[in-house]
C-alpha cells in the first residue's frame, strides 16, 4: 500500500466520522420544571416531549441517557434519565437530576428557565441493559450524589423489589442537606428497597453510616448468595472499580454487575 493510499484512506475515515458526528439528530423541547434540588448545585430538570413522540418512545428501559444542548453552547451534555420510562409514556416528559458545574453545559442548563428551549437526541445505551440478570436474585445499588438518575429510573419502573429477599441502596452524599430525592426514600422504601443514606461529612447527632459508599458496604456487605446477587453501580469510576472487585472476589458474576461506565 502506497503513502498516498493510506493517507486517503485515513483521510476518508476522518471525513465520515465527522459527517456522523455532524448529522447527530436534536430536537427542541421545552423546559417544563427546573428547582433546586440540594444545596450543592443541584437541580431538578423536566423537559417536554409531548410534541417529540419518536423521543418519548426511544426511551424504553431504565438506565438509558441522551445528549442534550443550550442555546448559548453547541457542547452536548450527557445525561442520564431519572424518570421512569412509564412517564414517558404518560405525561410525555423527562426528568434529570443536574449537577451544576463550573463552566459546563451543565451549568449553563441550570442557569435556564421554564419555557426555555433545550435540544435533545434520542434515548440511547443503558446501564440496566442486562436486567433479565436480577431475575429472581436480590439486588444491591451503590450511588454518589449527582448519578443517581439510573437508580431513580430503576427503582420507579418497579422489578418487583418487594418479592426479592433483599435489596439495598447505599446512597452516598456529603451530608443529608446535599442529598437528593429524601422526598422519594418513603415511596422507595414501600416498594421493597432497604435505603442506607452515608454521609462522607455528617452534621453532629448523625447516627448512620458514615465515609464513602464503598467503605459503608464494606462494612455490612452481608450477601447470603453471591451467585444470586445482582448489583448496580452508579458513581465515580474508581468507586465502581473497588467495589467490582470486592464483589467478584466475593463470588458475585461479572455478568451481574451493571455499571454506569
């Protein structure tokens, strides 16, 4: 193969790659709800597509994100749903739980208003693609602040929780004023899901658990059957990566834990 011949044939490659890139589908949708959601930056966000029914329907399972744009920047965003897809199909919209930072998208979207319009592509991926995994087995869900959209999804589109013999969410926050979706733990609770709140900086009088996620589990890990577990983890990677490989020393499958990486 001749130089010039690589080069053209690279060049191509380049080419179609930013034609795909370029031809990435947006559609307008309105926001319907933004809030405060905690103390840290973190926010609320609903958005409309009651007039988009091809987005409406691209979202199917719990787990699946999107890429969504502001009018002041072409930087997409990924975001994870928070809501359940049933809602979807219901009242036509999505829910986010948006964490403001500094010079992101994000913060940009935080900064918006209801009635503003935001740009979103379909439904894509999922962390809970191999659901059919946590049949008949319990579950254990482990989430930091700001990425417990896939949880929140999870836990609201109902996997019979209740008929499971156990199943746990360590849900880590600095303290309980930094800690969305307290609002929801009754609901969650009533399904069938034990909430074991950690906080890394608790107020005085806290008498939960405390540190990171991981070091809470860790602590009270209790899996009667590891072979019958399936796990969701749904955080920063290096929290993801201690607890795969505590759990697969454990003798947890691979094939049963699902992660948002």
């Amino acid at each position: 193969m001749t130089i010039l011949h690589h080069l053209r044939r690279n060049t191509r490659r380049i080419f179609t790659a930013a034609v795909r890139q370029d031809t990435t589908l947006y559609t307008p949708t309105p926001i319907t709800h933004i809030t405060p959601a905690a103390s840290e930056s973190l926010y609320h966000v609903s958005v409309s597509v009651s007039d988009s029914p091809h987005l409406a329907n691209s979202y199917h399972r719990p787990g699946q994100y999107l890429q969504l744009k502001v009018p002041s920047s072409d930087k997409p965003s990924f975001l994870a749903i928070a809501s359940p897809p049933s809602l979807a199909a219901s009242l036509a919209e999505f829910h986010f739980l948006v964490k403001s930072v500094p010079g992101s998208t994000a913060e940009l979207l935080c900064e918006l208003r209801k009635g503003d319009v935001v740009e979103l592509t379909a439904a894509m991926g999922n962390v809970c693609h191999k659901l059919g995994v946590f049949l008949g087995c319990g579950c254990i869900m482990l989430g930091n602040l700001g990425r417990c959209n896939p949880i929140r999804s999870l836990i609201e589109s109902g996997f019979s929780a209740d008929k499971r013999s156990d199943v746990r969410l360590y849900y880590g926050a600095r303290n309980l004023q930094r800690m969305a979706y307290q609002d929801r733990f009754k609901a969650w609770e009533a399904s069938g899901v034990k909430i074991i709140p950690v906080l890394s900086q608790p107020d005085k009088g806290w008498t939960g658990e405390t540190g990171y996620v991981q070091a809470a589990f860790c602590r009270s890990k209790n899996i009667l059957s590891p072979t019958s577990t399936g796990v969701v983890l749904c955080g920063q990677k290096q929290m993801t990566e201690e607890i795969t490989s505590i759990l697969t020393e454990d003798g947890v499958s691979g094939d049963k834990i699902l992660k948002n990486f």
